[in-house]
C-alpha cells in the first residue's frame, strides 16, 4: 500500500518594505565607495610618460671634431659618458624611481665650448603639476651635475629644459641613424621558417623590386641612398624598371619610390662573390617615420668581434628554392671568424677579407634566397645600431658547416663616400 506524502502549508518568510530599502541604499553606498577607492587609487598611480628637450653646455680635452660626427666611435664614447652623468643625477634625487632615461641626439659647436642636444624621458603620476615637475628637473640638473667628475667638464647652469610631446620626440629619434622600436632582442629562430617582425623592429629594411615582384633586400643608408649586393643588378640594370619598398609587409607596402640610378661596384666578380656591393639611389628623399628611418654605417676602422649577435631581416624564403614572404622576417646569427669559415669542411678559403661569415655552422639559422642585398646588424652599447654586413651568397639555406656569407661593410667605406658622401 502506498502512502501519500502530505505536504504542510508553511508561511513564507517575507522581508518589510523599508527593510529591503535600506539593504538596497547600503548596497549602494558601499558600491560607490568601491569604486571611489578604485578611480582614486588608479588614478593616483596612473602614470603617464614625459617627453623633454634638454641642451647642456660642456668641455672637453677632445676637439669638436673628434666626436662630433654621428655614428663614430668618439661621438658613441661621449654620450655614454654625458649620459652616464645624467643618470647619476637623477638616480641620486627624488625622481630616481621617475627617470627612465637620457638619449643624446646630436652635439654643436659654440663659442664658449660644445652643446649636447639630449632627450629626456620620465614617468611621472597622472596627477603631478607640470609646472612644478619641470622646475623640479631643471633644479635636479643645476644641481646634482656639480658633483659630475668628467672628462668632460659640465656646465650645469647651462641647462635648459623643454616640454615637449612624442610625436617631436619621435621626429627627433627618427632623424637619429639607428634607432628602432623594439619589442625585444630575445631568441627567434632562422629566416628560414623564422619570425614575424612588426612595424618599427627594422625600418631601414627596404625590399627591391623587378616589374613590381620582390628580388632582393637592401638597406636604408640615408634618405637618398640604398645599400644592396651587386649580384642583384647583374641581369636587371634599367633603374626604370625597379622600385624600392618599404615596411614589413610587401602587400599592402607602407612606401614605394622608384630608383634615379644604380651604382655596381668596379671590381664586382660574380665568380669568386668579392666585391658583392651596390647602391641605389631613390628617385626622391624618402621622409623619416617611426616605421621608415636609416641604420649607421660603422667606421672602417671598427672590428666586430666572432661570437657576436647580429640580426639578419629579409622577405626572403623559408626553405632552399621557395618563395619569398610578403611579411618581413628577422633571424638572430652569430658572427664567425674568418679562419673557421675558411676551414676545408666549410669554404675552403673562399671566404675574402671583404666577406665575412655569420650563422651557425649546426645549420638552420640562415637567411636564403630572396634576403641578398639585405642587411647583417648589431647594436652598440647604446642600442645604436650599425649594418655590419650584406646578404650576398652560401650554399643553399640553413646547411650544416655552410653558415650564410656576407658582404663585409666596413671594407667599402672609403668606396660608398667617395659614391654618396656619407
């Protein structure tokens, strides 16, 4: 026999209207204070970054001359060492944990002794007074400088400082060789199944093109001027029918401008590769952006050093005899030393005093067809970066014991001024 289940009415508990009133309107004021606090607090710790123009007078024991050419290695020293100063400075001060950094940009000649033109960048909360934080930097460089022990001797009353916004600090680094937007120097592997770069990481990269179709790579050396390999003009030689690109993809392109001429070096033997090197001259200056700017040409007298870490760019292919890529890539090599590239099992002595080697000789970190003509880079101590070779020639892509060989840049420096006047 089944039993029913008997269910007892229970009188349902219900809240007063005024209680549910107040809960609600306490509810509320705790929201309110919640997010009070929050825009309070975010805001109080917001920062945001500032942006100046800083001119210091100094002396040194070294002639105008010495260091006052961009690029050069005494122009490198003395920043450091003026930037170096700086950073005491502040480091030194209540705004150690606001500074982020000093970026000299350029020296004059004046009568009383040389002006280093400086960029200065802090990071300051949303709700400091303008007014009185540039007060506050003029007064921390007037006064921490006097401490500086040079070479060079500083003027620290000669300080002037200047708001300015990112835009004309952009403008003022992308007129500078060598500068780019990085994301990071970290590992990638080779061009040959490599990594994507963005807009900025290398904006001297430009990509030459026959008829409109990608063949070679070449580098931004000033407005004017591209650097390239000679073997990319061999069969093509009517500047009419080439273009230079530029940006990271070549479809859409950021920029294109025609070529006026093309400059092959005299001794060019196509045979032994030696004297790999060409320029082209644009058919119009190109402007300078974050995305398109001009890399540092080294001295010749600069030595860069086996086991460095360069970078190689190009559009090239992923793999031997493939297709070229429309979007740029970047692959980290080290450079090798001569004898090791010249051994029986490598080149067996192919390897000129104008070529230099850099990769890897397990293989696989290499550049490949569709890269000659682009550019083998490396920073200096300031993030300054420098063309250290051309892509020019190897034996296929990614070998092992056939690292990628390269055209070796500061050969040619007496050539590509006597050429462009750079």
């Amino acid at each position: 026999m089944y039993r029913s289940a008997v269910v007892k009415d229970r009188k349902s508990a219900c809240l007063e209207p005024w209680v549910i009133g107040l809960i609600t309107f306490l509810s509320l004021i705790v929201l309110a204070v919640c997010i009070g606090v929050t825009v309070h607090y975010v805001r109080h710790n917001h920062r945001e970054t500032h942006h100046y123009y800083s001119t210091l007078l100094f002396t040194s024991d070294k002639v105008y001359g010495d260091f006052g050419k961009e690029a050069s290695k005494n122009f490198t020293e003395m920043s450091q060492r003026i930037e170096s100063m700086v950073k005491n400075a502040f480091h030194k001060s209540p705004l150690r944990g606001e500074f982020v950094k000093s970026h000299i940009i350029k020296y004059s000649q004046e009568e009383d002794g040389v002006l280093a033109h400086m960029l200065l960048i802090f990071r300051f909360r949303s709700t400091e007074d303008t007014e009185n934080i540039n007060k506050i930097i003029q007064r921390i460089l007037n006064e921490k400088l006097q401490d500086a022990t040079g070479p060079p001797k500083l003027d620290p009353e000669s300080v002037e400082i200047k708001k300015i916004n990112k835009t004309e600090t952009d403008k003022f680094l992308n007129n500078c060789c060598g500068t780019r937007r990085s994301k990071s120097a970290g590992q990638s592997v080779r061009i040959v199944g490599g990594t994507e770069v963005e807009e900025g990481e290398w904006p001297w990269q430009a990509s030459l093109q026959w008829d409109g179709f990608h063949r070679c790579g070449a580098t931004l050396i000033n407005s004017t001027w591209l650097l390239s390999a000679a073997h990319c003009f061999i069969l093509y030689k009517d500047p009419t029918r080439w273009t230079a690109s530029f940006g990271v993809t070549l479809n859409p392109l950021k920029m294109k401008q025609g070529l006026r001429r093309i400059i092959v070096h005299e001794k060019y033997n196509h045979s032994t590769h030696d004297y790999d090197i060409s320029l082209a001259e644009l058919s119009r200056p190109v402007p300078y952006t974050n995305a398109v700017h001009r890399i540092c040409l080294p001295e010749a007298s600069h030595e860069f050093r086996p086991g460095e870490e360069m970078f190689v760019t190009g559009f090239g292919a992923r793999q031997n005899d493939g297709f070229s890529q429309n979007h740029l890539r970047e692959v980290q090599v080290d450079l090798i030393d001569t004898d090791t590239c010249n051994d029986p099992q490598v080149y067996n002595g192919a390897i000129t005093p104008r070529m230099l080697c850099a990769g890897s000789l397990q293989g696989k970190r290499d550049a490949c067809q569709g890269d000659s003509g682009g550019p083998l880079v490396h920073p200096n101590s300031r993030n300054i970066w420098y063309l250290v070779g051309i892509v020019s020639w190897g034996v296929e892509c990614g070998q092992l014991n056939k690292p990628g060989v390269y055209t070796r840049v500061t050969s040619y420096r007496n050539w590509i001024a006597s050429k462009t006047g750079l």
